[in-house]
C-alpha cells in the first residue's frame, strides 16, 4: 500500500503559490472547482482575498526570495489582477 504523500509534489515556497494560484483561477470561475467537477460562477470576493493574500506575500518576502520564486509571485500577482479586472468589467458590462 502506497503513501499518499508520495503523491504530492514537494511542498516548497513556489508550490504554495501555485495552489493560491489556483485557488484563485477557480474563484474567478476560470479553472473547475473540485467539489463540482465544472468552473462554477466566480466569487470575486474570495478571488480578491486570494491576490491580498498574494500581496501580502510579496510585501512579507521582499529580498528573501530566490529569482524564479519571486518571478512566480510576481508575474501571478500581475496576472491575477489583469483577469480580476477582465472579470469585473465583464459582469458589469451583462449586469446592465
């Protein structure tokens, strides 16, 4: 009988930014949520706390990151915060 854990990548610092990464691609409706099995609608309240929790990270860790892990941070922030936008501006635009 196998270990689960075997089957879980490594846990380090780009990894744990990936699975906020992630969580947040789901909240924003754009990555299948697991207990639904389908991208559900998006919840930008949870989306917004997944990139202040980002922001955090980024503020906290500034100067003690490798080069690829703050390059992760960095260009997920950006990215989230773009589709953040591409999703609110696309629910006001059908909510009119």
């Amino acid at each position: 009988m196998s270990d689960a854990t075997e089957d879980l990548p490594e846990l380090d610092f780009a990894t744990f930014v990936m699975s906020i990464l992630g969580s947040a691609y789901v909240h924003l409706g754009d990555a299948p949520n697991p207990e639904l099995g389908a991208a559900g609608e998006p919840n930008l309240i949870l989306a917004k706390q997944d990139i202040q929790l980002l922001a955090l990270l980024v503020d906290k860790t500034k100067g003690n990151l490798s080069g690829d892990e703050e390059r992760i941070l960095e260009k997920g922030l950006t990215d989230l915060r773009m589709r953040l936008l591409e999703v609110e501006k696309d629910a006001s635009v059908g909510g009119e």
